[in-house]
C-alpha cells in the first residue's frame, strides 16, 4: 500500500530537471543496428555505449535491449540504451589512417572514451525545465524503423513527432 | 533515432542536420562557438561533438 501510494505520486508529481551522465565505451565494432540491422560488418565503424545486449540485429521483433542487459557502460545502473557514434580518423601526410582517442567530457575524466549523455525537457540553458514529456514507449511500439509510416497509439508520425519527441 | 548522414558531403546537406555541430575546446570548459564546420585549426583539449534529438 505503501509503495502503491508512493508510486501514485510520483506519477502525478510535476518534474522540472534535466539529467546528465557519463558512459564509457561498450566496443568499438563495425556494426548499426538501426541502419543495417544484422549486417556484420556494417558500413562503418562505431563506437558504442550501453547495455550489454548490444547485438548487430536489435529489430523490436527480435530482441529488447530493456529486457536483456544485464549491466550498462552508463552511470545510471538502469539505463540498457545503446548510443553509438563514428569515430574520427587522422589521416597522416603517408597515407595512413589513425583512430583519434576519445575521452570523457569535465567531471567524466575516469571515464573509458564514451560520451556524455543528456536527458533534457528544454534546451540546456533553459533553468525551468518547464515541457512535459512522457517515458519511452516500448520499443515495440516506438518503431525504430519505416518511421515515415509510423503512428504512435493512433497519432500519426507528424503529430507525434511534434508533442511527444521522438523522431526518427 | 538517427541524426546525420555519413553521405553529407555538401553545407547544404549538412544544413538539414542543425543539430550536429562541434565545439573547438581551448581548454575542458569551452561550450561556444558551435561550428557546422569541423575545426580547421588545433583545438588544445579536444573536440567536443555536439548531437541533440529531436532532430
């Protein structure tokens, strides 16, 4: 009863914040779930962070990375997102290419490459915070794929992406 | 979701993707300016990219 009433309120509570963390890096692999899902190698070379469920098909139909990380490269133990980014190459006057380090931002520094993570109902400098904003849906649902001819509980993509956020 | 594309050659494609920029950081403090280029010049502590969803 204690934690129902509990959880009633936190449901209803306002929230005005922003959270900021640090993640170190899962691997460094050539592979894109989202733009070649399955495909080993991928295009291009990533470095990724996250949960460790991390694999090169995570299609909503074959798998979900909320449900099957164990752990995460994340401050936050509960955050199973994965994020990934190209790395930069320095190409040298011989013709050779480089991996450029990756390192944490202020306050990251024990870090292992990574990035810095930011979860934000307003742009930064915006101290109110003031915008609604709803939980993920289920990724089932959030259809990281075809998005032109997604709809989200009946809303089209249009509509959706402007109330709620979450563009493809 | 996805910002970017790696096949954006041109200012003109790079313009459909504001929200990818990079910060030149003099020291780990820099925040600003915020250039659609990739710095031209050595930037002392690193370069800092810059991604933000919603696109």
């Amino acid at each position: 009863m204690f934690w129902n009433s509990l959880t009633a309120l936190a449901l209803v509570a306002p929230s005005h914040a922003l959270i900021r963390f640090g993640c170190s890096q899962l691997v460094v692999d050539r592979l894109d779930p989202l733009v070649e899902p399955g495909n080993t190698p991928s295009a291009h070379l990533h470095q990724i962070i996250g949960g460790n469920s991390f694999t090169p098909d995570m299609r909503p139909e074959v798998m979900d990375p909320a449900k099957l990380s164990t752990c995460t490269t994340c401050q936050p133990a509960d955050d199973f997102s994965n994020y990934w980014t190209a790395p930069v190459y320095f190409k040298a006057r011989n013709g050779t290419y480089k991996r450029v380090p990756q390192k944490g931002n202020s306050g990251f520094e024990g870090q292992n490459g990574g990035m810095t993570v930011y979860y934000m109902q307003n742009q930064l400098a915006d101290f109110a915070q003031k915008s609604k904003v709803k939980a993920f849906p289920p990724v089932s649902d959030l259809g990281l794929y075809g998005c032109k001819k997604l709809t989200f509980q009946g809303i089209p993509h249009d509509h959706w992406l402007a109330n709620l956020g979450y563009p493809c | 979701m996805i910002i970017g594309s790696p096949t954006s050659g041109t200012r003109a494609e790079a313009d459909k993707f504001p929200q990818l920029t990079y910060t030149c950081l003099q020291n780990m403090g820099t925040r600003f300016p915020e250039t659609k280029d990739f710095p031209k010049k050595p930037c002392p502590s690193g370069i800092m990219v810059n991604l933000r969803f919603p696109t």
